[in-house]
C-alpha cells in the first residue's frame, strides 16, 4: 500500500510540473492553455482591456466579446459594433506566431469606424487616404494596431503569412491594418 501512495504522489507531482513547465515555458504554451484572452490599449484614450472571450468546451463568451466591442469601439462617437470573433481569433494568431504573452496589449489605432466617421475621414484626406468607402472597419472586421516591441515590418509579415484577410502596411504612421475580408495586401 505505501508503494501505491507514494506512485500516486509521484504522478500527481509530475503531472504539476508538466503543467507549470506548459504555463512558464513560452508563446508556444499558451496556444494549449484552455481559454482565449486579448489586450488592448487604445491610444485615442488611453484605456486598457484585457478580456477572456473564448473558453474550450464553453465556447465564446458574450461578457468578453462585449468588452471587446466596447475597446474597439469608434472612439470619435462612442458608437460600436459586433466585432467580428474571426478577427479576435486572428489577432490572437497573429500574437501566438510571434510568441508573446496574452496579457501583452495590441495598441489600437483603430477598430470600429460608424459611417458618418469613416465619412468624414475620407473628406478629409481625400480620396488617397487610404480610407475605404466601403470600409471593412465599418463592418467591424478590420482594425489598425501596432505591437510596442515588434518591429513593423514583422508584424506585418507575420499577419501577410495568415493568409486569413487583407493585410495593410502604413509604416509612415506606425501601423499594420488586418481585417477579415478576402486575402491581398497593400
């Protein structure tokens, strides 16, 4: 009988280290945890979220998809969207390809745009801005972010690799634009 407890012991010992060596060990651990979480900061207003939206077994959460719809949000108007969860799971990919943790926050430039916004953007700039009239930001499947940390460039190729949507690159104003719509680039 003591062999058997000490067996017992031995294996719920080393089942602990496994999972401390899986949750410590790297970016490549974190796609195995249980649950899918994001970080933003919005540099508009300077606000923070951190959000789990997505729990194996459970599904997606509506409580963190709505903290997301709120960080996303057009910050010009306050006005939101459902944003949509293809995008979440690709900015999620995007940040588990270049081994980061998941509290580390995306800088958002910007999420969703209402029309009017989107509108008037464009009216300003002209129409080479760089702004859509039919804006994938309007539908709530684009966003515009920096990584503090990661060079541009690999942000950028990182996500062109995805080969999940179309992948914009402004490096004069320090952003990568992802979205969910057809795959190109620009």
């Amino acid at each position: 009988m003591q062999d058997a407890g000490c067996s017992r012991r031995g294996l719920l010992g080393g089942m602990l280290g496994l999972t401390a060596a899986t949750l410590l060990g790297g970016g490549k651990a974190f796609a195995a945890l249980p649950e899918r979480r994001i970080a933003f900061h919005n540099v508009h207003t300077n606000e923070r979220f951190d959000a789990r939206y997505y729990t194996t077994g459970i599904g997606y959460d509506s409580e963190g998809l709505a903290e997301i719809n709120h960080a996303l949000r057009d910050w010009r108007t306050g006005e939101q969207t459902r944003m949509d969860a293809d995008l979440i799971d690709l900015l999620v990919a995007i940040r588990t390809k270049l081994e980061l943790d998941p509290k580390k926050s995306f800088d958002v430039i910007s999420g969703y745009r209402s029309p009017n916004t989107n509108a008037a953007l464009r009216a300003k700039g002209g129409a080479h801005t760089g702004v859509a009239t039919k804006s994938q930001h309007m539908l709530g499947k684009a966003t515009d972010i920096y990584m503090p940390g990661v060079p541009l460039a690999t942000l950028r190729q990182v996500a062109v690799n995805m080969q999940r949507g179309g992948v914009g690159f402004y490096p004069k104003d320090n952003f990568v634009h992802v979205d969910t719509a057809r795959v190109r680039t620009w």
